[in-house]
C-alpha cells in the first residue's frame, strides 16, 4: 500500500472520494461516459444490444424494467417504449422483462421471458401489436429481411423457431417452423447477402445456416474453449467469434470458415460488435472489466485499446460509426465509448 494510501484508510471519506476520483479519470482518459437507463436503478439483467440504421437509433431491451429503449448515437438521447414485456424479475439474471430486440418492416421485435413470447411494436407509438407464443425460454431475436421472418434461438430446446412477419395495418406473427442447433444455439447473426445465418455450438465450433431451406449446412472449428457472440464483417466477408476465455477469432466466409486471424482479450468474453467505419472490433471481457478495441485490417487482429467496463459488463453495440455501447448490468447503465480511427 502505498503512504498516501494508508493515510486515507485512517479516514473513509476521503478514501471513497479519492477512489471516485480515480475512477473518473480512468473514465475521462479512456473517452466514456455514464448513461443511466431509467429504471435500472438497482440494476439490470442486460443481454442483447443492437443497432437498427433504418431507426438511426440502438436499441436496448431494458430487461426487468420491461422497457425497450432507444437511443439516439448523435446526442445519446434516450426514447423509452414502457411496459413492452412484464415489469420485474431476478435483477441479477437476463431472462426477465425484454433482453433483445431488432427491426424490420416497420415493426420492432422483441422476446418476453414471462410470458415466453416473441412481440411486434410500433415503434411510434410503444403499442405491442402482435405476439405469438414461444416452445421455449428465448435468447436472440433476428429479423430475417429475405424471408419476411422473425428468429428466435431457444438455448434449452437446441434450436431456432421462425416467424411469419405479416406487416400493414393488422401486424401478425405466425409461426412457421424451427431450426435444429445441436450443441447451441448461442448467438445469431444474419448475412442476407450470402443467404445464411450463422450461430455457435457452445464450445467450439461455428455453424452456418440456409435461409433458402432453412438447415444447419456447415460446422467450422473456431478454435474457442467456449464460444459466444458473433459479429459480421459483411463486405469483407468476415465472421468474428468471441470465446469466453479471453479470444476474438476471425474467420473467413470464402474459404469455407477457415480461421484467418485471433487475438487474446479480457476473460469474460460475450457480445461482441463488428464497426466497418473504423475496421474495429469490440469485445468486452464480464470478468476483465475492460472492452478491448481490435482493428481488423489485412487479416491481421491488432490491439487498439483496452478500455475500463465494469464487472459483469459482457454485451456491446455500434452505430457503425463512431459510438460503442457496453451494457454495465450493476449500475443499470450504458458505458459510451467514442472511438476514432
């Protein structure tokens, strides 16, 4: 310890005051701010974040406060869509309220844990406009634009339950079938301009999907004791895993998933987010506390920065420009993280 450490231990407040001014600066110098979601007060089960450009907005299904929030990357404003799932819940799991959400057709989607339910929202209004029921607890949440669909993953059933999407003045969702995911399924990401879809087995392996019938078409190695998120570098035809041990992986879509590049991160790794403005990978690691910034540039993953998180902070997204998102589950916030080249 050192002198001027003892010092403060004989005198608690200037120990708390001086711990918070450390803890501000380390924020200052890594370029965050705080972000209140309001009703996480005693905190929140964050899962899934995203980003839906047609919305301009990210959207953060707000868990046991039962709230879909959306917020504005140009100025970090927030639009709260209340009582869209059941307010309350066990504040320190994920699976209560809403924990993930996308856009399509003008409609929102989003899961309900306890109702076990997949909804459409207006988003003018906030109104929940269709439902239809869930086989089993849900995970991730896709729209599937090819096929005017709605996926859903379901961890526990090993599969994926699809949704008709009818849009227009009477929304409906309409279910149409499932997909099998032996092993998973554990994230999902959407490539529409290949035709699949792509989620994890759990330990170590990365499977690609059709969309034109939908089947697990490939298994790939991904190197990863326990793999997690997914991000998808579409023009450069790149799929990033994140590994729960500390690892981010590339893969390389054109010959056939093989890995073209991995780098090491902080423990915990989960939710990772792919920003094409920058070239940059985020990879927020729930034990490190820290995010790591990669650049992926040349089929090479280089360090750009390691950034201050929180304990337990494990999802992320980007606009795609400029701004990333860290969920930080314990303060019922968002960490902003401004990024530049």
């Amino acid at each position: 310890m050192r002198p001027h450490a003892a010092a403060l231990s004989r005198h608690p407040l200037l120990l708390v005051a001086a711990t918070l001014a450390l803890a501000v600066a380390a924020a200052a110098s890594a370029g965050t701010t705080l972000l209140r979601i309001p009703g996480g007060t005693h905190g929140l089960g964050f899962d899934d974040l995203g980003y839906a450009p047609a919305l301009g907005r990210v959207l953060v299904p707000a868990a046991q406060s039962g709230a879909l929030v959306l917020v504005d990357p140009a100025n970090d404003s927030l639009r709260v869509l209340a009582h869209v799932a059941p307010v309350g819940g066990v504040v320190s799991g994920h699976d209560a309220g809403t924990t993930s959400a996308d856009y399509g057709e003008g409609l929102l989607f989003a899961s309900d844990h306890q109702q076990q339910a997949v909804l459409a929202i207006d988003p003018r209004t906030g109104a929940v406009v269709a439902r239809a029921p869930l086989a089993g607890g849900p995970d991730y949440v896709r729209y599937v634009a090819p096929l005017h669909q709605v996926w859903v993953s379901e961890p526990h059933l090993k599969q994926i339950e699809r949704f008709a999407v009818t849009a227009g003045m009477h929304p409906a969702l309409t279910r149409v079938g499932a997909v099998g995911v032996p092993g998973g399924p554990e994230s999902l990401v959407i490539d529409a301009a290949r035709g699949q879809a792509y989620s994890n087995e759990w330990k170590d392996h990365t499977v690609a999907i059709s969309l034109s019938d939908p089947h697990v078409i490939a298994r790939w190695a991904n190197s990863c004791e326990g793999s997690r998120g997914l991000a998808l570098d579409a023009a450069g035809h790149t799929l990033f895993v994140g590994c729960k041990e500390g690892k981010v992986v590339a893969l390389d879509l054109d010959r056939a998933g093989r890995i073209e590049a991995s780098a090491k991160v902080g423990a915990g790794v989960d939710i990772i987010a792919w920003n094409p403005a920058l070239h940059h990978v985020y990879a927020p690691g729930a034990v490190s506390a820290t995010m790591s910034v990669l650049d992926f540039q040349g089929g090479a993953l280089k360090p750009v920065a390691t950034v201050p998180t929180a304990a337990h902070a494990h999802c992320v997204a980007t606009d795609g420009k400029s701004v990333a998102y860290v969920c930080d589950p314990g303060a019922g916030a968002l960490i902003v993280y401004r990024d530049h080249a």
